[in-house]
C-alpha cells in the first residue's frame, strides 16, 4: 500500500543555483540503514509482546497490536498504491470513502497474518538500501516455535519522513502489496470501487 510530492518552485530575485534548487535522489546512507534495521526490530520485538501477553484478552491485545501496526505503517501510501490503477476514475467522495476505511482493514489484515506468529522468534539478518530515495529493505527471520522452516521477511522502511514508516512487507517470496492489489482489482473488476469499499468497511 506511492504518493509522488511534487516540489513547488518559488521565484525570487536571485535565481539558485541548480544545483541548490533540488536536491537529486540519492540512496540511503549507512547511518539510515542501520536507522531502518533498529526500528524494525523494535517493531517486531513490540508488536510479538503485545500479541503474547496472556494478562489480556485476544481482543485487546489485537486492539494494542492494530494501535501499533498504525502508528509505525505508511497506511496511506500503501492503500493508495493497492488502487493506482483506478485512481483516475474515482471521484474525489469514492476516495475519501476509501481512505476512511483503509487504516482499520489495513491493519486489520496483517494483524490476521501476524497473529499467527505471536510466539516465534524475529531476527534482523541484514538490512540494504532501497532504490534512490533513501528508502531501507531490511531483511528478517522468523523462527517458528512448532519447529517449521523459518519464514523470511523483507520489510520496505521509508525513511524520507519525520520517523521511518513500513510501506510494504514480502514474506517468503510474496509481496503483500502486489497480492493485495490483485486482489483489489480482482474485487472492483467484478463488483465495483464503491462495493470494494463496502466490503472494507465491513471486514473485521
């Protein structure tokens, strides 16, 4: 669930240099990277005690977990980015619809996903940069306590903004955000944006 900002050029009496005028994308750096691998195993390291805390209900741990999941997700970007593809048709009431809905079944989804690992173990393994825009890929094991083979996970960090933001997650070769967007499409294609946007509203 990627928004493009666009810069907005002021004119002045002294014209800067192009050099000055805007910054070119540039990789993250090794400090933003190490940044990146430190928040997510913060993260990770938070949302598994919340779900393992036997002193709580499921319902409220699953409540403290969705607080934290929306805190610490590019919520936004991510949604808008699972219905670029239709972008353009919708109007701007559709979108809204859409956004008012979007964090809580977006949360909601991957809690559904996590809760099932409440118990295992999450190790940073290695984190790189992402692209040009000084975004993370930090690399992550999940151990499972039953024994399985162990779960790889990459998790996407932002890092342009005030604090770093996870903006997607592939698990085991699967792109959460690709196979959430076929969905989607799926969805629309066979029902329409405003039924896709019921159906969000209704999911639990």
């Amino acid at each position: 669930m990627k928004i493009v900002l666009a810069a907005i050029a002021m004119a002045f009496a002294v014209p800067l240099q192009p050099a000055l005028a805007q910054a070119a994308p540039a990789a993250a750096t090794p400090a933003q990277v190490q940044v990146a691998a430190a928040f997510v195993d913060r993260l990770a390291n938070e949302a598994f005690a919340v779900l393992r805390d036997k002193s709580i209900s499921r319902d409220a741990a699953r409540s403290k977990f969705n607080t934290l999941l929306k805190a610490n997700f590019a919520v936004d970007e991510a949604g808008l980015r699972l219905i670029r593809r239709h972008r353009a048709s919708l109007t701007p009431a559709q979108l809204k619809a859409y956004r008012e809905v979007l964090p809580d079944f977006f949360v909601n989804t991957y809690s559904d996903r996590l809760y099932d690992f409440s118990s295992a173990k999450v190790s940073v393994v290695r984190s790189a940069p992402r692209g040009t825009r000084g975004d993370v890929d930090v690399h992550t094991r999940i151990t499972d306590p039953k024994g399985g083979k162990p779960i790889d996970a990459i998790w996407a960090v932002k890092m342009a903004d005030a604090k770093p933001l996870i903006s997607n997650v592939t698990v085991n070769g699967v792109n959460v955000s690709l196979t959430q967007e076929a969905d989607f499409n799926a969805y629309i294609e066979k029902n329409g944006f405003d039924a896709l946007v019921d159906f969000m509203r209704k999911a639990k």
